[in-house]
C-alpha cells in the first residue's frame, strides 16, 4: 500500500505543478505547431515523401514523437531540479522502495505527455489534417508506451548529472540527436547507413514508427511492423526502469 | 535504553576521512547534540544514520535496526530536518506535508489530522495554504520540523536547525525544539556548531576532524574545565587574596585589580567569601564555563576562529551564483 501511495503522490505533485505553470502547457504547445508549419509547410516544396502524401503530413507523427520526446525528458530531468533544490533527499529517506519513485516520476512524465499528445490530436481538426476516429485511442495507447519509456530513460540520465549546469549538453549530445535520428523527419530506410544503424538503438525511432502505424493505419509508410514497435519500447521501459531504480542506490 | 547505537563508525571520500572511529549512543527521549565546527563529519555521520550513505566501517543501528542492512526500518523510524532546506517551494505548506503523509504511509483517516495538529504546533496553521517559496528562513525551519514529526519518528534528527537565522527566531525554534522530547515522545539528535546552543542537551559529543573528542552532560564537560570562575574587587585586595585562601584553602590571582578563584558551585561560594572576608567589597561577577571552553581545552583552538562568521553568506553566494547560470 505504502509504494501505491507513493507513486500516488508523486505523479499528483508533478501535474499539481504542471498545472500551476500555465505558461509551460502553452509552451510545449508552441514547438510542435511552429515545426509543423514552419518545417513542415517550408520543406513541403522542396521534398515529395512520396507515398501519396504531402511532407507536412508526412512528418506528423514525427512532431507527435518530438512534442513526447521533450515533455517526457523535461519531466524526469526536473529530478536534478530536486536533488538541487533538496526535495530528492526527502524522498529517498522516506521508507519507500527506489522503484517505486522511478515509477511515480515515469508516469507522471508519461501522463504530461500523453495530455500534450491529446491536445494536439485535438486541433488537428482546425488545421485541416483529417484524422480517423479510431487513429485517436490508437495513437494516445502508442503515445503512452513511447513516453513511459522515454522519461524512464530520462530519470537515468538525471541521475548522472548533480546540476542544471549540464542541461544545455543533454539537450545538445543527447535529445536532439535522439530526435533527429528517429526518422521524425525523414524515412529511416533512406538514411546512410552508420545512420541507420544508430536510428535502430534508439527507442524514439520505434515509437515515431508506431506513430506512422497508428496514424496512417493502411498507408504504409512505417519503417517496421507494428509488433517489432511495441516489443521494443515495452522491453526497453523495463530494461530502462531496472536501470533507474539502482542507479538511485545510495553510494 | 539507548535507541541510537554507533560502534567504530568511519567514513572516507577517497583521501579524506570525514568520519573516523566514531562510537556513540543516545538514551530515549532525550535531546542529544552533536557539536563541532564546520567540516567536522557532522552532516556525514547524520547521512550514514539515515541510510542516504553507507559507511566505510563500522556499525549504526536506531531503534535496533541496523542502517545498511535495514534501511526500510530505520527510514519508516527517523524524521530529519537535513542542514539545507528540502522544501517544495513550487507546493503549498498543506501540499508539503501531504507530500510526506503520503511517502510515510500515514493512514488516510488520520492524514488531516496529523497534518493539522504539526501546523499548529509551529505556528503556521494560518499559512497553510502559502506557497512555501514566500516563505521565510524560519518559517521554513519550521515547517520542515512540522514535517519531520508527522509520521511519529522514535527519532528527529535536526542538522543545524537554526542556520541562518536571526536570534530572534533561534530562539523560539529552541523553545519548541526543547519542547518536543515530552510532547512527542521523540529522541533528538542534533547538530551545531554554535555551542551555546548545546546547553540545552542532556548529553553532548564533540567532534573535530572526524573525531569525537569528548563527550558527556554539559556539566560533565564543563567540569573538566575545573569549575566556575569568580572575579572580585575589594577595598584590599591584598588582604582579602591571603584571607580566601587561608580561609578556604584556594588558589587566588589577581588581574587588572581584580581576584580571581576557580572552584565548583560558583553561585554558592559567592555569599560564603563575602560574608567571610573584612574588606568591603566593591564588585562581584561569576563566570561559568561554557561549552566553547570545553572546546578550547580539548583543542587548542577557538571554534568561532574555525568557522569564520560569513560562511553562510558564501554558501548563500555560491547557490545563487549556480542559480543565475543554469
Ligand atoms: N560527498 C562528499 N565527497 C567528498 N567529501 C565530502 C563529501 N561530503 C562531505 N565531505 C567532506 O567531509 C568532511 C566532513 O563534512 P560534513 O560531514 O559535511 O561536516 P559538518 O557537517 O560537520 O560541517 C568535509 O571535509 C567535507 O568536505
Ligand atoms: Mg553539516
């Protein structure tokens, strides 16, 4: 009962907070729409994907993957916020099992994001992307898996850096490369190959491809079957939150 | 019955031992204060005991738990209020604790309650609903130790509770901190590096370089210091000096025109010499031992020439620095 409460808590402090900041809610809106448009709509003269669809539609999914890509790494990285602030030492003397705080801190990332993903899916209508009624559960369910995760992987990285001094290098060496990397905005197959091969260790790359599954449903423009997808990112949550929780231990 | 038990306990960051040798108990339901300067193995020895560090060797037990081996026990045990605050500034006073209900399994019916009760017990049940980050330092202070009793710890571990504050507030954080012992059937570990504050302790242990060197009641230690001192001037003091010391077999000097005799029960002698001696007597003050005297003698050393006053204001400094470029 005592870890139930805990990831209880955890995730209701974090959406208590995320909340209160109006501004970040709108923020993290901001980005996925101005690549959308600017990106998208810029780069939709120059390039064709083909696959009977224009590049702003094709990259889509890929804005989807970035918009959980940044909430879910955001979210775990506040845990250097607390461990600089000293609300992790309150946590980790509390009587709880460690896993049960990697639990809590990954799915309130998980849950920020899949808010995001919901509000996004929902002014899809007003910017003339049609979307089939049964793509939105669908793609919720994919956005869930991807940004558990992602913010399991995040709380790893958290845990090896003691200061907001190293956000910049995370963001620079590890989230954008990430990103750019997961065929968000390009097919993974047409990437050289030394590309390709770092696009297969990287657990965005199999979540933007179920993205494409859930979106396009009978289009196929994904690089891997669905079941490949979904294995992944369930076996690398586990691996990932495994990791997290002794990486918590004390020294 | 000793619920904190440490034996031979050591602690090394790479070339430097913080804590060496360590052994200590603490008998329940008192107040027991660990002093020494800054960079004494204070704040480490408090993080072994509670289960945020393993030590190097050594044993520590509370409430017969062992602290590496039954982490979850003495977790569920303890209650700290750690040297730096540990708040959520970004939550409200109410939040905060509700935070620790939670973390410390308190039973939902009771949660309120208990919640409720720790406010008014420090004072800021008005400020419940305050977003701690408009808070003061000692309102904070406060809040913390609110907290730290929430969940009805055997043990409260205060790390330099009253750092940064005003005298003022000091002072009342102590009134309620001496207070909690009965009112909350708790043991008090705590540590200061002002040592005036330890008079309050029913026992001490000082510490320096990782080593306790010395340890008992504050009377205890202050008597190793051989007693009270007291200063008198008279119309003779010449006479007066081979008067006492005929009199009462003492040791009496005389500085700037004035006598001085160490003894025991200062406070009672005082009338016996003035009644036994002829000349008038012009001033009389008594001098007790402080701890800082203790800390002399063990030492050889002031401790206020250790800490340095602005030690705070740098640490202040440093934090804001790292703040401003993040
Ligand atoms: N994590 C650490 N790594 C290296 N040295 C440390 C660490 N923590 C404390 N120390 C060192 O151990 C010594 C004791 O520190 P501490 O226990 O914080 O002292 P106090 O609380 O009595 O002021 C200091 O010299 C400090 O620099
Ligand atoms: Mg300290």
């Amino acid at each position: 009962m005592i870890e139930v409460n805990a990831v209880y808590v955890l995730i209701a402090r974090d959406l208590k907070k995320f909340v209160r900041e109006k501004g970040r809610l709108v923020s993290t809106l901001a980005r996925p729409l101005i690549w959308l448009f600017l990106v998208g709509g810029g780069m939709s003269r120059l390039v064709s994907p083909g696959m009977g669809m224009s590049y702003i539609q094709f990259i889509f999914p890929g804005i989807l993957g970035m918009t959980i890509l940044f909430s879910s790494i955001f979210s775990s990285i506040s845990i250097i916020w607390d461990k600089e602030f000293g609300l992790m030492k309150e946590i980790l003397v509390a009587p709880v099992s460690r896993f049960s705080i990697v639990i809590g801190k990954a799915l309130s990332g998980t849950i920020i994001s899949v808010i995001q993903t919901a509000v996004i899916l929902l002014l899809l209508p007003f910017l003339g992307i049609k979307l089939s009624f049964l793509s939105v559960p669908y793609t919720l369910g994919v956005a869930f898996l991807l940004a558990f995760c992602i913010s399991s992987l995040g709380i790893i990285i958290a845990t090896f850096f003691e200061n907001l001094e190293s956000f910049s290098s995370i963001m620079n060496f590890i989230v954008m490369p990430m990103f750019f990397l997961s065929g968000a905005m390009y097919p993974v197959q047409k990437l050289p190959e030394i590309l390709r091969h770092l696009a297969k260790i990287n657990p965005l790359t199999f979540g933007v491809d179920a993205l494409k599954h859930a979106i396009f449903r009978e289009n196929h423009v994904y690089d891997f079957p669905l079941f490949t997808d979904l294995g992944v990112l369930i076996i690398s949550s586990i691996v990932f939150v495994v990791i997290a929780g002794f990486s918590f231990e004390r020294k | 019955m000793p619920i904190i038990k440490v034996e031979n306990l050591s602690k090394t960051f790479d070339a430097l031992t913080a804590v060496d040798n360590v052994s200590f108990e603490v008998d329940e339901g008192t107040i027991f204060g660990f002093l020494g300067p800054n960079g004494a193995g204070k704040t480490t020895t408090i993080n072994i005991l509670c289960t945020l560090l393993s030590p190097t060797s050594g044993k520590a037990s509370i409430a017969g738990h062992d602290c590496v081996k039954e982490p979850s026990e003495v977790r569920k045990a303890i209650g700290i209020v750690f040297q730096d605050t540990t708040l959520d500034k970004d939550l409200t006073a109410y939040e905060n604790l509700m935070l620790h209900a939670y973390l410390y399994d308190v039973k939902r019916n009771e949660m309120k309650s208990r919640i409720d009760d720790a406010l008014y017990f420090v004072g800021l049940y008005e400020r419940r609903d305050d977003l701690v980050k408009k808070f003061s330092g000692g309102m904070k202070r406060r809040l913390e130790v609110a907290r730290g009793i929430i969940h009805r710890p055997r043990v409260l571990f205060l790390d330099e509770p009253t750092l940064g504050l005003d005298p003022q507030t000091r002072a009342n954080l102590w009134e309620f901190i001496v207070g909690l012992p009965k009112k909350h059937n708790v043991t008090i570990f705590m540590t200061t590096h002002y040592m005036e504050e330890a008079e309050v302790c029913d026992s001490i242990a000082i510490i320096d370089k990782g080593k306790i060197i010395a340890s008992g009641t504050p009377e205890e230690l202050k008597k190793t210091i051989g007693g009270d001192v007291i200063y008198i001037r008279t119309s003779d003091n010449e006479k007066a000096r081979s008067e006492i010391e005929k009199l009462f077999g003492l040791e009496v000097s005389e500085k700037d025109n004035e006598l001085f005799l160490t003894t025991l029960k200062g406070d009672a002698c005082i009338p016996e010499i003035i009644k036994a001696i002829g000349e008038k007597v012009l001033s009389v003050r008594l001098q007790r031992p402080t701890l800082n005297d203790v800390f002399l003698k063990m030492t050889g050393k002031q401790i206020r020439e250790i800490n340095g006053s602005s030690d705070d204001t740098i640490r202040e400094a440093v934090r804001a620095y790292r703040r401003r470029h993040s």
